[in-house]
C-alpha cells in the first residue's frame, strides 16, 4: 500500500514539473499592414528592400521553471519574404510601383532591427508576456534622404502558458504594427514621390 503511495507521489511530482517546462517554439509569424494609404505616387517605380537587422532569430523564452528549453524564435528565412511582401503591397498602396531593381529609381529599406518576446523571470508559471518590434525606414532618392524609426509593443496577460498558435499571432500583431506605423508616416512617401 506504502509502494503505491509513493509510486502515485512519484508520478504526481513529475507531472508537475512536466507542467512547468515548456518546449522551445519556432513561430511563423504573418505581418499585414492594416490601414488604409493614400495615394501619391503616379506609379513610379520604387526599389524596396528588407532587411533583417536583428543579432539572433531568437526573440525570448517563456519563462517558467526552465527557461532556457522555452525559447521562441521566428527565423529570417520565414519572416522576410513574408515582410517583403507586405511592404511591396503598402508601396502599391502608396501609388508607386515596387521593383527589384531600377537604375535611379527611388529606394525604401526597411531594417527589423528589434523583435522582443519578455516573460518575467521570477515566476515558476508563464502568466503575461512582453513583445516588442522596431522597424527603421531608409529612404533615398537623388533629392533627398530620410530615416525614420516605428515601434510597436504588446503586454498580454494569460491565464495558462501560450501555445505557439497563439504567440504566433502575438507577433504577428506586433509586428503589424510597427510595418503600418512606417507606411502611415507621410514623410515616406513624400520622399519616394519627391525627384
């Protein structure tokens, strides 16, 4: 009767510490510029590039007992085609017409430079997170230069641990909104649209 005490003890403890580790996860977030654009360009051609500037793929962990196995991480690989497409379709939007490559043609790079995911250290069970994105805007012409920064940050509290679903969604939403917060600045397409 004692052996199965235990054994029932044993095998209660361990759930309990399975619960409170979390498996590393590889997001595939889906960035969308989400407002509308005015039109100034008479579609022009524009050279628009996007550039991972961030040190690491990975973003942060999740927390909980054992941080270190519950890193989430959005590759380069996954994410910049997915930017890239978006900030081509916000460019149509604006009026001008996004090509790869344009002698003299005006040129907009956009840098990820920051992708942020913050639990807090101190707590054995993941209730909130922190996410952070920072974009800059590089923008050229034969006129004129300019260089604008856009962040974008989300505190979410949870009641039981994100599954990769909903992190995914997380940064995708932040991520959606540092990308229009660069569109939305008028300044970017006054001087696409500005030779």
């Amino acid at each position: 009767m004692s052996s199965r005490l235990l054994l029932g003890l044993c095998i209660a403890a361990g759930l309990t510490l399975a619960g409170c580790a979390h498996s590393p996860q590889q997001l595939s977030p889906q960035p969308v510029v989400t407002a509308a654009l005015t039109p100034v360009g008479q579609g022009q051609a524009v050279v628009v590039r996007v550039v991972d500037g961030r040190s690491s793929p990975v973003l942060g962990t999740r927390g909980g007992m054992y941080p270190e196995t519950s890193t989430i991480s959005v590759s380069q690989q996954d994410l910049l085609p997915r930017l890239q497409g978006q900030a081509e379709a916000a460019v149509r939007l604006l009026g001008f017409t996004p090509t790869p490559n344009a002698y003299n043609a005006p040129q907009l790079t956009l840098t990820l430079t920051d992708l942020r995911y913050q639990s807090p250290k101190d707590s054995t069970y993941v209730t909130e997170a922190n996410i952070s994105a920072n974009i800059r805007a590089d923008v050229q012409n034969s006129v004129r230069r300019y260089s604008g920064r856009y962040g974008a940050s989300l505190n979410q509290r949870f009641g039981m641990a994100p599954n990769q679903q909903t992190n995914a969604k997380l940064v995708s939403d932040v991520l959606s909104d540092a990308l229009t917060r660069a569109f939305r600045d008028p300044v970017v397409g006054q001087v696409l649209n500005n030779q």
